[in-house]
C-alpha cells in the first residue's frame, strides 16, 4: 500500500471503556479487541493510546496558555489601541 492511501483513511482513536456492571479487566479487553477490529479492517488510521494522550495533552498546555492573565493583557493590548 503506498503513502498516499494510508494518508487518506480517517482517523480516529478508540477511548478506553467505562466498566459498567462487568469488571474493569473486562472492558479494557474489549477495548483491545475492539481497536485491533478496526485496525484490522484496514479501513482507518487508528491512534494508539500514547498518540491521543499526547495529543490531548498538547491540546490542554494550549488551552492553558489562553487562560493566563499575562497572555490575556498580550491580546488585549492591540484591541485597545483601535
């Protein structure tokens, strides 16, 4: 398969079930086993844990940045001005 295809599947991320009414070891086998269906149909580009975790981290640092008084004030400064 070249790069291109593999470049055009969606993708996506498989969450980690929620154990209700079963034990926890339950769900996070069917969590695997549901990730590994998907890769398996060859159909996605499925993110492994670690790559949505430092995604959602990075995502969370940005946010984080936004929320900062000192940052705010550095927007703010040029709005005033017009």
């Amino acid at each position: 398969m070249n790069v291109l295809a593999q470049e055009e599947k969606p993708r996506i991320a498989v969450l980690p079930f929620r154990a209700v009414e079963v034990p926890q070891s339950v769900s996070v086998v069917l969590s695997a086993l549901f990730e590994t269906n998907l890769v398996n149909t060859n159909a996605y580009t499925v993110l492994s844990q670690s790559d949505w975790e430092r995604i959602l981290e990075t995502q969370a640092r940005s946010i984080a940045d936004y929320a900062d008084e000192n940052y705010a004030i550095q927007i703010g400064k040029p709005a005033g001005r017009m």
